[in-house]
C-alpha cells in the first residue's frame, strides 16, 4: 500500500516552472530517498506535498486520501511529520521544552497560560525518555541555540518524530555536519523511524545507500529514476546526470 502519492503535480513560481508531471509513489515501511543535482526541485516538491505551497496542478494523497493544498499544521494531525533544511528549532527554548512541544502537538494540547506544564508528569517522562534516546538528556536545559550543530540537528529531527508520525519526511538532515556527526545522525534517523515510512532528500551518498531502500532521482523537474538502491546506481541515465562514472 502506498502511504503517500503525488499525481501529475507541476509547480512554477511566477513563470519559472520547477516541478513537471511528477508521479511520486511510496509504499508504506520504506525508506524512501529524493535525489537530484541543485535546482532539480526537491525541497519545491517536499514544500508541495508539506502544504507549504499549493501546487499548480495535480493532486497529493496520504493515506489513500486526497490532501491536495491542506495546511502544514492539518498534515501533522493527519500523521505527516517533517524537518527542514535550515535548522528550525525554538532557539530560545531548551532542548527539553522543544521536544515537550512536539509531545504536547501529538497529544493535542494547546499552549495555555492556564495549564501548569511542569506539573504534566506523564508529558515530561516522556519527553524526558525522548531526550535520553537521542543522547540529548545531558543537554536537556540548554538553549536550543546553545547546542552545537549536530546536536541542533539531532534535536531538529527528534522533533520531527516526537508527533509520531505515520510519515517523516527529512530534507538533507546531515547538510552541513562533520563525518562523526554524519554517522551519529544515520544512526539516530535509522533508530527512530524504525517501522515508520521515512522519505528523505539528501546529497550525501554514502548516507542515501546506507539507509534507503528506494531511490527516486529528479533531474530539471521531473522524474528521471525510481527503483532499488542498486538498480539506481547502475542507472546510466542517473550516471550522466548526476551520480557520474565514480563508485558509490
């Protein structure tokens, strides 16, 4: 069954097309990679399937129904879950209140002046669970701000998951990060979506060959590839636009 599918979608910013008639499906339990050189439009389509744009034309299903142009917070009640490409944390906020935030979203709680949300025992063992799984736990009252760049990620994408989504969608959540944080982040990716359906963008190989089962490849808008990791790297249509002749 297919959690998640993108019919004839196009998209264009004043005239400038970006996605063309891209058909995008992907089966429940995998990992699902989006790779394509600069400019080939995944964080456009991640936006268009996200909500944070409407496309053009065509239509995204979720879960078998139609979600076309909803809302990104209606997506997150539905069960999609996402992190972006620039970090988006609650700076100001400490690592233990960015997560709780996620937890209070799950559990539909409102933000309000009149609930005493330290006194939410069953809240804050679980976000405090939540902190220690991610190795964050000796970080827990330090400023989102105040964390260095791969915990800031690390943090990042924790949240993404703290709602416990049905689908997690990552874009390029390694970007950025040192060889040790890079192989601390797969870890930590391949430890929380484990049983969850997980689509990720992502330029790092290495990283797209260790964790993904499926690999779609765009190329100026459009889908160029979509198949098993190895069928993918022997693709030479993906070689010549953009994995080249070099192993991977």
């Amino acid at each position: 069954m297919n959690i998640l599918e993108t019919k004839g979608l196009f998209h264009d910013f004043k005239g400038l097309k970006v996605l063309f008639d891209v058909n995008l499906n992907v089966a429940e339990g995998t990992r699902h990679a989006i790779i394509g050189p600069n400019g080939a439009g995944k964080t456009t389509l991640f936006n268009v399937i996200t909500g944070t744009y409407r496309p053009s034309q065509g239509e995204v299903f979720f879960k078998g129904a139609e979600v076309t142009g909803f809302s990104p917070h209606k997506l997150v009640r539905l069960g999609l879950g996402r992190s972006f490409q620039i970090t988006s944390t609650f700076t100001r906020l400490t690592a233990f209140q960015n997560i709780r935030m996620g937890i209070l979203s799950r559990r539909g709680i409102r933000f309000n002046l009149l609930r005493f949300l330290d006194r939410m025992d069953g809240v804050t063992r679980e976000t405090d669970e939540v902190l220690k799984r991610i190795n964050l736990d000796g970080e827990r009252d330090i400023p989102a701000n105040m964390l260095s760049y791969g915990k800031s990620r690390s943090l990042e994408i924790s949240m993404a998951l703290a709602t416990d989504p049905d689908l997690v969608m990552l874009d390029e959540p390694t970007a950025g990060m040192s060889v040790d944080e890079t192989h601390n982040a797969v870890e930590l990716i391949r430890r929380l979506t484990e049983g969850k359906t997980m689509v990720i963008i992502e330029h790092d190989m290495d990283v797209v060959f260790s964790l993904a089962d499926r690999i779609t490849v765009l190329h100026l808008g459009t889908i160029l590839a979509s198949g098993p990791p190895e069928e993918i790297r022997e693709n030479q249509a993906v070689k010549d636009a953009y994995l080249g002749d070099s192993e991977v």
